[in-house]
C-alpha cells in the first residue's frame, strides 16, 4: 500500500571511509563504518525518525517533523566529532536534508523530496549539514543558525534552489550567520543574475543562474564540442551553484584553467570557482591562440 505524506528525509555518508580502507583492511573499516552508522541509527531513533536503509557508508532516515531532523543532524555531527576513535582515524560524516511530501511505499520513501535530499547530501562536506533555505524557514522554536550558500541545482527542478548550512558547532565565534529572518526577505527578493561568457571558435554563450549545467567533451551530444583524442566523451561541466559557475572535471586527462594572469590549474576530478576572466583546456594544457582553446568571462 502506497501513501504520501509530509516528512523530513535525512541522508548521512561517512567522510574518510575510502582511506580507512586502504590503511585498516576490510573488516577493521566495516567495524569502524558500522560504529559510525550505528551511532547515528540511535540519535535517529532518539529524535522520532526511522532509519529505511544503510547502503556502505551511508544512511537514510526520515522524521515527521524539519525539526527533528535538524535537531537530529546536529547531534549526529556532534556525536562523530566527539569520539575519540572517529577522529583518531580522521572519520567524519556529511549530511543533507529536505522537508517535503514523500511516497512510502513498503518501508522505503520516493519522491521529489528524496531527491532533493540526496542532492544536499552531495553538496556537504565533511562535518557539514546542508539542507534548503525552505527547510529552515518552516522551523520554529530554538532552532541552529544558519550559513546561506547561495543557490543550486537540483535534479527536477526548472530554477535553482537556496540553500544554506546548518551551525551545529557550539562555538560559532568567527562565522558568519544568517538569522531566519534574513533568509526569509532572501528568498522573497529577485535574485541577482549573475552571468558566464564562453567563447570557442568564434561561437558564445552566455549562461546565468538559472541555466541547465553547461557540458563539455568530445561526444555530439555535450553543449560545447571539442573533436581532439585527448579530449573525453563527456569531459567537464560548468554550473552554478553556491553564488557562484564552478567547473568540474570529469575527464581522464584533466582540464587546465587560467584565471587572469595566474598560473595555469590543472583539475583531475575536481571542481574549481570560475573568477573574473580566463581560459579553459580540455584534456592538455592550454596554448595561447589554439582553436581549441575556450575563453570564459564571469560578470
């Protein structure tokens, strides 16, 4: 039987799992991931959620309330970074959430709201909770403060979404915060349309905020094509996100970028701020006047 409802989905991964394995061996790491995972299953239970599944490292939880899982969050995060073991063995976990109609459907959620969870769940880092500016502005009470990150995509969705990360720290001095009622006159005004000029053989695009992510590599179908060997299918892909057009390499020779005057980065799987103005390189470094050679201006 099949039924929707509100709910707050949670997804935590541990952070460091990779390394642990290749330094600790197969059974010490999954001993080590199921304390981590395990610990985290308690908090959960504590908070009025349900655990639905644990996949290797990770887990997903739903709550009835963007409180609980909030709440629930924080104290996760706090609980790995209080255990001597976790840390001594550089273990740390990610976390995102979204609060929304869900479909349950024998024990496991689907849905719109899932997504949208596992999306901020992609975008944390370790010891960090990322959920939607709308999460947040739906809590009452004494609730974390809060760090906007601007916007981004999620899968789905015709326009970016705001996002910010949650302050579970005791000690905040230092941080910049933001005030629920700061998000909520955020989320009222028109946003800022920030925009990216690529150029390549004489063709420009333009990209802002609320344009599909942007993809590049050999094959016809990437929005920008360069036909070269060293250049893979789909090579790397420019998207805004954060406030700001981040580059993401997804090649196997890696892509050069020059900002300005500096010197030329190379990403290999990895993602770079794209600022003020420069050039792009797939899959070599890049020659000046190359045909090739895609020149990009932030605005």
């Amino acid at each position: 039987m099949s039924s929707s409802r509100p709910q707050t989905i949670l997804f935590a991964d541990v952070s460091g799992s990779t390394r642990l394995f290749e330094r600790k061996g197969d059974i010490e790491a999954r001993r080590l991931i199921a304390m981590v995972l395990d610990a985290m299953s308690g908090i959960c239970a504590r908070h009025g959620g349900r655990v639905v599944k644990t996949i290797g490292d990770e887990i997903m939880c739903t709550f009835p309330g963007a409180l609980n899982g909030v709440l629930a969050a924080c104290d996760m995060q706090r609980r790995v970074g209080r255990d001597p073991e976790f840390v001594r063995e550089s273990l740390a976990v990610r976390i995102g959430l979204h609060h929304g109609d869900a479909l349950e459907e024998d024990g496991d959620v689907f849905g719109d709201a899932v997504n949208t969870a596992a999306r901020m769940a992609a975008l944390a880092k370790r010891e960090q909770v990322v959920t939607t500016a709308a999460t947040y502005q739906s809590l009452s009470g004494k609730v974390p403060e809060a760090r906007s990150l601007g916007r981004a995509r999620v899968s789905g969705k015709l326009l970016p979404i705001e996002i910010v990360d949650l302050v579970w720290q005791e000690d905040t001095s230092g941080m910049t915060l933001v005030q629920s009622s700061v998000l909520r006159q955020a989320a009222t005004e028109e946003a800022v349309a920030n925009r990216l000029r690529l150029r390549h053989r004489g063709n420009e695009v333009v990209l802002d905020a609320d344009s599909p992510v942007f993809m590049m590599g050999r094959e016809a179908g990437n929005h920008l094509v360069v036909e070269a060997e060293w250049v893979s299918r789909t090579h790397a892909q420019v998207e805004f996100k954060r406030g700001h057009f981040v580059i993401a390499d997804r090649s196997t020779n890696g892509t050069y970028v020059r900002i300005g005057e500096d010197e030329e980065l190379k990403l290999h799987r990895d993602e770079l701020h794209l600022r003020k103005s420069g050039t792009i390189s797939l899959g070599r470094a890049g020659v000046p006047d190359a045909p090739d050679l895609i020149h990009y201006e932030a605005e």
